[in-house]
C-alpha cells in the first residue's frame, strides 16, 4: 500500500512544529487523529519517524531523509493542481464573485482594477445570492470566491481570509422609539422585534440576532428576511430592527429608515471565502487584488 499524500501532509506539519499539539491545531484536526495517522504512516514504512516523550518531539534520521523529499512530493502535488486549475479557467477566462449584499467599502472597484491588471483576459463577474446560502453560492458550486459574514456553516471546509472587521449597528424606520439617538446600548434592544435571516443560515443568523450575547434571553423574531429588498419592506411596515455591519449602514439610509451605532456588541466580520481545492492562479490573483484595501 502507497501512502497517501495527506499523509505526507501531516508528516510534515509535525515535523515542522515539532509539536503534535501544534501540527493537530495547524490542520485543524484532533491530536489523537494525528497521532494515529503518522503511527500508520510509520508502520507503512517500517521506521520510527519520529522520537517523542512528554518533554520533546525530534526527527529520526528516516524521518529527517524523508521529510525534504515529502516537501518536494506536496509541492509538486500543489503545481499540479494549480496548473489543471488553469488549464480549466483558460477555457472560460472567468472568475465569479459571490455575494448577499453590496460589499461597498471600495472593495469592487479595487478589485476590479487590480485583478485586471494582472489579468487582464480574465472576466471578473459578480453574482447576488440569497442569504438561504450564507455562502453566497460557494457550498454549491454556483461561485468561485464569495464574500461572507462570518461565521457560516461548513467555515472550516473553506479557506476564509477577513477583509473588514467592523462594529454592528441598528437600522429601524424613522417612526421608532429609538429615531434621533446617536447610537444605543445592546442592553436596550433586547426586548425589540428583530428581522432574522433564514434557519438555514445557522450560526451566521445567531450572529445577527446577536443570540450569544443576550445572557441567554432568547431574541424576539417578527419576521425572516431572505435578500435586502425584503429588509427594506419589513423595517418600512413594522418596529422590527435589524443588525447589520457599519459598512453597510449607508445602504440602509433610505427615506424612512435610519441606523446607529450599537454598543456593547462584539465587531463582525467580512471575509473572502474560496475551496482549499482551488489552486488555480486566478483565484490567487484576486486574493492579492483584495489584499491592499483589508481593514479593521
């Protein structure tokens, strides 16, 4: 039996970390399952890789002779991808960019302008999704990349990179309890009707309804809203609230509708989302076209 290249991958990490708790926390797997992957790995090959006590871990001399070779063995494996990658993205020349709501910021435009700079025969498209798929179309297949709010189902199984971490506000219509305040405190909104993403969009909905941070008081949802026009609609024909980033406050700054700053909650955040699978050049070229206008 051949080994696997996971395999080497593990290898690897712990011979980089010299630490199996570090190389576990590294590839966001559990100790034990580490442990037991590199013990097969090391009856497959019939050699102690390793030397480990309590105190340290070191490399064997097998393990110091196999470890150049498997770095060159997973680098290859890695060119090899990216190089299919592209060979498939040559046939399309074209990148879609998945999202629930404007991203504002300057990030569109930055990108844009960087992305086709480096590639300037690659189409860059931007494509709405409903927040039913707090992934913005990339659980499905439907997006190459996606910007997100974090957190979202299945986070570990994707390659997130955080471009704005802000504070959340409060938008509400002009007819509320709270029009002419300059922001309020958390505490305050807590018995507030509040609009509420689809259940599909698990943790990412707790978020916005701020569920873990209530002291266990569960939150007041009137209504579940599935794309901003439906935001809209709900806050001009009702008290509901809703949270949301301060980046997006100016879109929801329509006639009849406010929002202010919140206090006493943690920040959210946006990120970039992509399949660790993905290695085409493209994908890395628009991460680096993002890169220079991340903020916090």
């Amino acid at each position: 039996m051949d080994a696997h290249l996971r395999d080497l991958r593990y290898f690897v990490a712990v011979a980089e970390e010299l630490s199996f708790t570090r190389a576990a926390e590294r590839l966001f797997i559990a100790q034990p399952t580490l442990s037991k992957q590199i013990r097969q790995l090391e009856d497959l090959l019939r050699v102690r890789l390793f030397d480990r006590n309590r105190r340290a871990v070191r490399l064997t001399a097998p393990g110091e002779a196999l470890l150049p070779i498997a770095r060159e063995l997973l680098h290859r494996w890695d060119e090899a991808q990216r190089a299919v990658g592209d060979a498939a993205a040559a046939e399309t020349a074209r990148l879609t960019v998945g999202m629930s709501t404007s991203v504002g910021r300057g990030f569109l435009a930055a990108i844009r302008e960087r992305f086709t700079t480096r590639r300037p025969g690659c189409e860059l498209r931007f494509r709405q999704v409903n927040w039913t798929d707090p992934t913005a179309g990339l659980a499905e297949g439907e997006v190459d990349v996606a910007f997100v709010w974090l957190p979202i189902p299945g986070q570990d199984d994707l390659n997130v990179r955080v471009v704005a971490r802000e504070p959340r506000w409060v938008a509400f219509r002009q007819e509320h309890r709270l029009a002419g305040r300059d922001e309020v405190g958390f505490s305050e909104l807590l018995d507030d009707a509040f609009l509420a993403l689809p259940e599909s969009a698990g943790l990412l909905r707790d978020h916005w309804l701020a569920t873990g941070e209530r002291g266990g008081r569960p939150p007041v949802v009137c209504a579940t809203v599935t794309n901003t026009e439906e935001t809209f609609a709900a806050l001009e024909s009702s008290d509901a609230v809703v949270l949301l980033a301060a980046g997006n406050a100016e879109i929801y700054r329509r006639p009849g509708i406010t929002a202010i700053p919140v206090t006493g909650l943690s920040p959210c955040e946006l990120a970039l989302a992509w399949r660790p699978g993905d290695h085409r050049t493209a994908i890395r070229d628009l991460i680096e076209a993002l890169s220079p206008g991340i903020r916090s």
